[in-house]
C-alpha cells in the first residue's frame, strides 16, 4: 500500500488525489510538490476525494508475469488478470488499476460503469498489501 493513495473502508473507499489551488487540476497520483499542468505557475495542492465511479476508457489484460519489484510466486502458474483505464469525469483524469478477480477482458466494454473497491495486491505469511480494483456496476454505458 502506498500511503494516502486512498482510504475508506468497504463502503465508503476512494482514491485520494490532490487539486492545485491555482488552476484547479486534479492529480492522481496525488502530487505534493508542484502542480503538474505546464501551464500552471502553482499553487497550494489540496487532498481532495476522488469520484468512486467511472467510465471505462480502454482496458486490455495482462497476460505476462511482469518483473520484480511486482511480486508473484513463480513456482505458481501465471494468472492474468484485466487492466482497465476508467475516466473519471467530475475530475477529468483517467485512472489505472486492475479490475476485480474473476473478471476478464470478455466482460467489460468501452464506456462501461465501474467503482473502485479496495483489494488484495499481495499477501504473504505476516502481510497484506491492499490496492484498489475496478468493479463493473452493471450499469450500461
């Protein structure tokens, strides 16, 4: 987990991400440093909560097991799993992550309704290291 990348529980989880005071960008990762619109001469950068639902933008699956620091067990067999690139229109960014287990490539669609929920990245025998998923909400684009 990366600190203050999100927060909540199962109910009410989100993404954090930071706005410029200045010219109002949204960032995600949230930034703590500067602004990053080029155009912006910068601002305070204030953490504010992202929208917890979006619309998928692209989405594609990872059928490769990617290279360390990612860690996998490799006496297991690789399991792919979907990416989905879901747009969040209140804050005008496209935000990455995986979609939840059991969901594939086969069941999403360009423009369909996702919510972000807390999941499991890795866990080990004394750790569990959370991310964040994308669920389909079953609503139609």
């Amino acid at each position: 987990m990366v600190p203050g990348w999100f927060a909540g529980g199962e109910d009410d989880f989100h993404l954090v991400g930071t706005r410029c005071a200045a010219c109002g960008s949204v960032h995600f990762p949230r930034e703590d440093v500067l602004c990053r619109n080029p155009g912006c001469a910068g601002g305070d950068l204030i953490a504010v909560p992202l929208s917890r639902v979006g619309r998928i933008w692209s989405y594609t699956d990872a059928r490769y097991r990617p290279p360390s620091p990612y860690v996998t067990n490799v006496e297991l067999p690789w399991e792919p799993y979907a990416l989905v690139a879901v747009e969040l229109a209140a804050e005008r960014i496209v935000v990455l992550g995986q979609a939840v287990p059991g969901v594939t490539v086969a069941d999403l669609a360009v423009g369909m309704e996702m919510r972000v929920v807390p999941g499991v990245l890795h866990e080990d025998a004394g750790t569990t290291w959370t991310t964040w998923h994308w669920r389909p909400t079953g609503v139609a684009a």
